[in-house]
C-alpha cells in the first residue's frame, strides 16, 4: 500500500500543471531512475549497513548524476524509448514476482521516530525542494520525476527498504503509462484534460497490476516461485 500511495503521480501533475513541461521520453527515463533509486537506497542501507542519511543522500545524489547524464545525451525517440521502458519493467516485474512479494512488513520492523529525526526529516525535504528549484533547468524532464517525497518516504523504510523497492518496481508501470497518455493527448487539448486523461490510463495501469498481485499467493501455494527460507515461524499466517 505504501509503495501504491507513493506512485501516485501527484507531485509530476502539479510539476505539469505549474511549469507545462513538453513530456518526452526524459521523463519515461527518469521513472526508471526512480526505481533504482530506492534500490541504491536499500543496498546502501541493508547490503553496507549503512545509516538512513547518508543511504538517503547518496541516492539523492545518484539520481542528480544519472539526471545530469541523460540531459547530456541527444534527445531519444518516444516510442522506442517507451518499448525498451517497458522490457525492462517485464523483466523486473517477473524477477519480483517469481521471487515474491511480501505484503506485510516483517515482523519486528518496528520504527521508532524521535522528535529530532522528525526535524531531520523535514529539513532534507526543505533543501531538497529548495535545491531542485535551482536545478530543474540543468536536470530537464527527469527534474519532473525527481524523488521529493521520496527522501521523506525512505526513512520510513526501515529492514522494508527492499520489500518496498520491489514493489514499487511493479508498480512503475503504471508511472510510465501516466506519462505515455499525457504524452499521446498533449497539445490537442488543456492541461489539466491530458491530465484528466492520464490519471484515468494510471487508475486502469494499476488495476491491472492488482489483478496481477492477486495471482501472487497462488503462485506461491503452487510452489511456483522461490521464497526465503523463515528463520522463525510466523502467527500472522
């Protein structure tokens, strides 16, 4: 659910409604940046053992390097960016799906918030708003994809960080198809229609997705996919 919520393109819609980006295939790329970025995120933290910040700000920065790279690149085309976009999102997909997808937090993941992390929290959020209004004109259409809420989100994550970045991969798609729809309808009509257009294509996206989850613990019960071996027994099940 929390992977879910935070594919909600809310924050690309304001981004479109406020500065009418033309969508091109910058932005098609940068849902994939997103998606690595979370997955920086939790190797960083749960592969090095690293603390929350410094896992948070080296993703930040992966996203601005890899941002920065693809505005040096000559413009690519839509359509054949959007096939390759959606290959490597079956692949992903497929990968998560055989090695499963969890739907609740392992038990004892319990995150404690104090007051000063909270501070922390905003803080980086404030920056990090404030900063990318400065580089949006050097990061191009990935400035519209940028993480903003994402650097809040990740230190909610905890021993999650890869549940949640497996399933917000699967979730993706319906990301670039919110782009794809608002890319098909602009400039034939208002904003906020193509916006209006591209929410729907998104809600259709990720009912499709649900309809693919639900097949998930059948799978499962089949012996169709590999699952991690349980340390400890669980009573949740």
């Amino acid at each position: 659910m929390k992977s879910f919520i935070y594919s909600l393109p809310i924050p690309m819609s304001l981004v479109l409604a406020t500065t009418h980006p033309v969508v091109n295939s910058d932005q098609l790329i940068g849902v994939g940046v997103l998606v690595v970025f979370f997955f920086v995120f939790s190797a960083l933290k749960l592969r090095l053992g690293w603390r929350t910040l410094p896992s948070v700000v080296v993703a930040v920065a992966f996203y601005l390097v890899a941002a920065a790279f693809v505005r040096l690149l000559p413009p690519a085309h839509f359509v054949a960016t959007l096939v390759v976009v959606v290959l490597l999102w079956m692949l992903v997909a497929t990968h998560a799906l055989v090695r499963g997808l969890p739907a609740r937090r392992p038990e004892g993941d319990h995150i404690s918030r104090t007051g000063r992390e909270q501070v922390v929290r905003f803080g980086i959020l404030t920056v990090a708003t404030v900063v990318m209004a400065f580089l949006a004109r050097y990061l191009g259409g990935l400035a519209v994809t940028f993480p903003y809420s994402g650097t809040l989100v990740s230190f909610d994550l905890g021993r999650g960080a890869l549940d949640f970045a497996r399933n917000f991969a699967l979730n993706s798609i319906s990301l670039v198809v919110f782009f794809a729809a608002y890319a098909a309808v602009q400039g034939q009509m208002d904003t906020l229609l193509s916006l209006a257009v591209a929410w729907v294509a998104f809600f259709i996206a990720s009912g499709a997705v649900l309809l693919v989850r639900r097949y998930v613990p059948v799978a499962a019960e089949a012996g169709l996919r590999w699952e991690r071996p349980r340390e400890t027994p669980s009573t949740t099940d």
